[in-house]
C-alpha cells in the first residue's frame, strides 16, 4: 500500500474516533429510583434534552440523566413522587443561555402508566405501554412504539413516527412527516409540510397536509375519511366491501379510482360524487394540484 494511502486512511481514523469521542462524551449525571403504583403518571418537564421511556414489572420508577459538561453544569436535574405519580424535572441554573448542550433522560415505568411528556427540544421516545400518552417536543422526533391507550403528540419541527397503537391517536407537526403504521382506532393527525403514511383499521381517518402527500392503507368497516392536501398526491387503498358516499376532488390533477366514474369540470378539475358500494359515512379526499388514487384490494 502507497504511504500516501497509509497516511489518508490513518487521518480519516483520527477524525473518525474524535467524532466518536465527541458524539458519546454524555456520561451518568443522575439516577433516582422511586416506588409508586400501577395506573399513575409520569410526568416531565426539561428544559432541553431526549426522552427514552421503556417499561418493566416492578412497581418503580427508575430515572437516569446522562449529559455531558455543559449540563452538569447549566442544568438542575429532580425526580420526586407526587400524589398522582412521579414528576421529573430539569431546570436553569440561572438565566445565561447555554450551547452544546447533550442531555439523554432515559426513564423505566410499570407497564400500565400515563405518560405526560414535554421538553424543549429533543427527541421523545416510548414503547411497550398502556396508557394514556401525551407527548410534546418543540424541537424534535416522536417515537412511540407497541401502545394501548389514547395518544397525543406535538412537535414543532419534527417527524412523528407510531406504530402498533390501540386507540385513538392525534398528531400534530409544523414541519415533518407523520407515520402510523398498525392503528386500531381513530387517527386525527396534520402537518404543514411533510408526508402522512396510514396504515390500519377500525377508525375514523382526519389527515391534513398543506405540502405533502397522503396515503392510507385501510381495512375495516367506513367509520368517516377526511384527507386533505394541498400540494400532493392522495393514494387510498381500501377493501372491496368499502361502503361510502364518495366526494373526492382535484384542481389540477387526474383521479382513478376502482369504485366509481370519475367525472370532469371544465376540463381541468376532475371530482366523484357518488356512492361506493351500499353509501356510508362520507369518503373525502381532495387535492388541489395532486392526484387521487383510490384501489380496492
């Protein structure tokens, strides 16, 4: 091997352990264990920082906060027991803004307990509950993974990703993408300006974009669909015995669909108004500059 490629590839490993070492320079900055009861809350509150809730079958609530030197020193870190569960905090010190700053809070609760979630600005992360979840991050991802029990959650400026989920579920993003994937229940979600991707059964559907594209894969009986896009395609996949009154619309786009005519406006906008199967509950699907596929499976 030429020196030169020696030399390259030896630069390349330097720069690569010293991102490494960087990346991973959060260490254990607090750890509290506290006792409570099946069908109480957490509830947190940080300041800056991700959230990982995991579960297990003990009655406790084990808490752990890793973060690096700038937290330590900038942020005051709690966890106490209240009358309804447990509350986890991290504050300000004092009121001097902060930069490069890590904090991972990862926190372990009994299988069936209500989750009341809110940080600044960081990634939220559940799975393996029962109970009520709601969750709120101004800056961040949401993950929630293998849930029983209604489900609320808000970021700013971050995707939404669910999946396994049984009961209703509302989403909201100002600027990501939203995926529920396996949902039993209603959905309610909205974004300004990233794609939805639904993929369950048994719910009533309310999907709004300003600027991406939607698609549902459905099964089940027609409990009301309501999708909405501004910019982007509607892709709707349902089962054959699918009963509906259809009122589906597009400004500029074309629209197929495997249950009924598509009819024409003024040669430009395309629209179906009709019953699909026996009529239902309403099937609603408009776009103004997208198309609109609607497949029996």
């Amino acid at each position: 091997m030429k020196l030169s490629a020696i030399l390259t590839l030896s630069l390349l490993a330097i720069l690569l352990m010293g991102k490494l070492t960087q990346a991973d320079d959060a260490r254990l900055l607090f750890e509290k264990t506290i006792s409570t009861e099946s069908g109480k809350e957490l509830i947190t509150s940080l300041v800056a920082g991700g959230i990982e809730i995991s579960t297990w079958d003990k009655n406790e609530v084990n808490v752990k906060v890793y973060g690096n030197d700038e937290a330590e020193e900038k942020i005051i870190f709690s966890a106490e027991q209240t009358s309804t569960g447990v509350k986890v905090e991290g504050k300000q010190k004092d009121s001097k803004n902060f930069k490069n700053l890590t904090i991972r809070v990862e926190i372990v609760v009994p299988k069936n307990y209500d989750l009341k979630l809110y940080s600044s600005g960081g990634n939220l992360s559940v799975k393996d509950i029962t109970g009520k979840i709601e969750t709120n991050t101004s800056g961040g991802n949401i993950k929630i993974d293998n849930t029983s029990g209604n489900l609320e959650a808000y970021t700013a400026g971050g995707n939404v990703a669910i999946s396994i989920s049984n009961g209703d579920i509302k989403v909201s993003t100002s600027g990501g993408k939203i995926s529920v994937n396996d949902f039993n229940g209603n959905i309610d979600v909205s974004t300004a300006g990233g794609d939805i991707v639904l993929d369950g059964k048994n719910g009533k559907i309310d999907a709004s974009t300003a600027g991406g594209s939607i698609k549902l894969d459905y099964e089940g009986k027609n409990m009301g669909v309501d999708m909405s896009t501004l910019g982007g395609n509607i892709n709707a996949s349902l089962p054959g015995d699918f009963d509906a009154d259809a009122d589906i619309g597009t400004l500029a786009g074309k629209i197929t669909c495997d249950f009924a005519k598509v009819q024409k406006d003024n040669h430009v906008s395309s629209y179906i108004r009709a019953k699909f199967n026996n009529g239902g509950e309403t099937f609603k699907c408009t776009t103004s500059a997208g198309n609109i596929i609607v497949t029996k499976k």
